[in-house]
C-alpha cells in the first residue's frame, strides 16, 4: 500500500468514527432533573448542581448503553438560577447555567 492511500484511509476513518458530543440541561424545575446525552455508553458521571443561593450538591450517576441519564436534585430551589457541571470517568464533559427563573 502506497503511502498517500494509507493517509487516505486513515482520514476516513477518523472521519466516520463516533463522535461524543456530551450535553446537559435540565429537564424539569419541580422537582428539579437534570438529562444528559452524548457521554459514553456506561460512563460513571458526577453530576454537581449549584444553586445561586445554596450549596453544591453532587449525585453520582452510570450513564446508559446509549450515553444518557437523568438525575433528580430534590428540594433544589432553581428559582434563583443553578449552575450544573457533568464530568464523566472517560473523558466527557458537559455543564450549564440557568439564570433566575420565574416561580
């Protein structure tokens, strides 16, 4: 094999590989949850929600075959805005931020 096809099928390759792309939002206020798509299939996530007026509070989470999960925070108060960071064992990482939210 020459060497130009070896570049060639190389690239190809890294171009048709998987891509994880991980996300995380929330999904509901009351009581709050938090989904995540896109990490690594069985990946271990800590998940650690902070409210603006509050402490942070860390759930440990495996995500599913497909890279997604969901988490409830119970009694987060998110009306005063939150901010949520993912970070996953291989790698993934994810995080957002909500401002006040209207109760």
């Amino acid at each position: 094999m020459t060497m130009p096809v070896a570049v060639l099928m190389a690239l190809v390759a890294l171009a048709t590989a998987p891509h994880h792309h991980a996300r995380l939002a929330p999904s509901s206020f009351q009581p709050l949850q938090v989904r995540g798509t896109g990490f690594r299939a069985y990946e271990r996530v800590r998940v650690t929600v902070t409210p603006s007026a509050g402490e942070a509070i860390l759930h440990r989470v495996r995500a599913t075959h497909r890279g997604g999960f969901v988490v409830s925070f119970a009694g987060v108060q998110a009306c005063g805005g939150i901010e949520g960071v993912a970070t996953g064992s291989r790698g993934s990482h994810a995080s957002f931020q909500s401002s006040s939210l209207t109760c």
